[in-house]
C-alpha cells in the first residue's frame, strides 16, 4: 500500500485507512479525517484553533484527500487522512505572514501541547502552508500523544447519532470522494483570492472541442482537461466571487499556432 512522506499509508479508498467525519462547532471537515489516534489528535488541535486563534468556517476546512503534495512529488499526508486545512481561504498555500503574532502565539501553543507529533505549515522550510497541520512521529508516539490528549476532552464530533448508520457513512464517504475529486480546483483558484485576477475562457480555431482559460493578470494561457474541469472551475468562480469573462459560445480565438488577441481587453494571449 501507499504511503505518504510522514510514513503512514495512504489510499485512494478512505474506508481502507478508517476515514471519519470531523466537524468541529459549525464548521464541518467535509472529506473528514483518519480515526482513531490521528483523530483525537486533529479533533484536539482544529477545537484549539478554533477557540484561541479564530472561528473556523465552512466551506474552507479540509481533511482527507488522496493526492500529491501541493509543493513536492511525494504523496500528500492528507492522503493518509493525517492533515487538516484550517480556513484555507484566508491562508493560502505559499503565502507567509496571515497571522497576526497573536494567533502565532497561540498555535505555537497548540503544537508545543500536542507532544511533538504535529507540524505546521507555516514552519515548513521550503513553502509555507499556514492553513495546514499534519501528524508525524510513529504509530507508538501517536498513541501516547493521544492517550495525553484524550485527558483534555478531545473527542471527534460526529454530529447525530445518525452518523453512525451505515447508509450515513457510505453516503459520506460518497461526498468525501466528490470533495477530493473538487479540491485541487478550489485549492488553485484560492491561492488566488488575494491577487483577484480575472479568468477568460474561449476555443481556438483548429481546436474546436476543448476550452482554454487565459489569466489576464498574469498573462497565461493554458488547455482545461476536460468539460467537467471547465464546469467546475466556472462553478467555483462564481461561488467565491472571482471575476471571470466566458466567451466560449463565441467564435474561436484564431491566430499563429492557435494564439490570438482577446479584443475586449487588447490583452495578446501567450504561453504558461
């Protein structure tokens, strides 16, 4: 089986690795989180946030989700069901400093409680991940770590008892898998809230059946995979409020090997 680079494994299938829902006050881990040791521990360290650095929301709090790491090629500890994102939204991958030294302080204080076996991503030496905090330590270092916590009444909220019914789970882990499916897309336009480009999407000629997005900011242009990836992008743009022009009804875009001007900006269209 899988791993993922904090050693654990890791599968595309979260019933493999004993997934459970999380939710923490209103705000709900959609894709939830590993049970057992590994809960307890993210239960514990998402209530803290939550009550000492600020109120958690949804959606914008993620947990399981098999994938790559954002920032190298090794597997994601999300794919083990061993991370949680805390309000992405407001701490985008990359980004340093969206804390105050407050709220430093205080996750200072969370991860130095949990017995060194939780890292966050804001103490990543390469790049930073503020939202994000991952288990390490061994199968023996977790459970004592947990064992400690479990004395300070973390527990996992599950919400009703109904919850429990295996037609509830099996739903659940239904909408974990569309949530994983969707996360890339949402964790790509995100990262990209603060800047608030505008997206165009159009076709170019020769290329009648695929769509292309251009970033008007940034002067890029590239090829979406497919129509499904084309719908959900514009669905997540809409819901988060990210200006976007969509022109792919209109004529193709037509010039030297498919590159063309965009004439309602005067913006040419180059290359990522």
């Amino acid at each position: 089986m899988a791993t993922s680079y904090n050693g654990w494994t890791a599968s595309p299938d979260p019933r493999a690795i004993g997934v459970v829902p999380m939710r923490v006050g209103a705000a709900v881990f959609p894709a939830g989180v590993r049970g057992g040791d590994s809960a307890t521990i993210l239960a514990y360290v998402a209530r803290r946030f939550h009550s000492e650095v600020e109120a958690l929301y949804t959606p914008g709090c993620w947990g399981y989700a098999y994938r790559q790491n954002r920032n190298a090629s090794n597997l994601s500890v999300h794919a083990a069901g061993m991370a949680i994102d805390c309000n992405a939204p407001s701490h985008p991958n990359g980004v340093r400093g969206t804390f105050t030294n407050t709220q430093l302080g205080a996750i200072r204080r969370i991860v130095a409680d949990c017995g060194g076996v939780v890292r966050w991503g804001g103490d990543f030496t390469g790049t930073p991940d503020e939202m994000h905090f991952e288990i390490i330590g061994t199968p023996e270092q977790v459970a004592r770590a947990a064992d400690r916590l479990r004395g300070s009444g973390a527990t996992i909220d599950l919400g009703d008892d109904d919850m429990a019914d295996p037609g509830v789970v099996a739903a659940l882990n239904n909408i974990n898998w569309l949530v994983n499916q969707m996360k890339p897309t949402l964790d790509t336009l995100v990262a990209t809230v603060n800047s608030r480009p505008e997206y165009v999407f159009f076709k170019v000629a020769g290329d009648p059946g695929s769509v292309y997005e251009a970033n008007v900011g940034e002067r890029t242009y590239s090829g979406i995979p497919s129509m499904q990836v084309y719908e959900d992008r514009v669905a997540v743009l809409t819901a988060l409020g990210i200006p976007f022009k969509d022109f792919t009804s209109a004529d193709p875009v037509t010039g030297p090997d498919g590159y063309g001007t965009l004439v309602p900006w005067g913006e040419t269209v180059g290359r990522k």
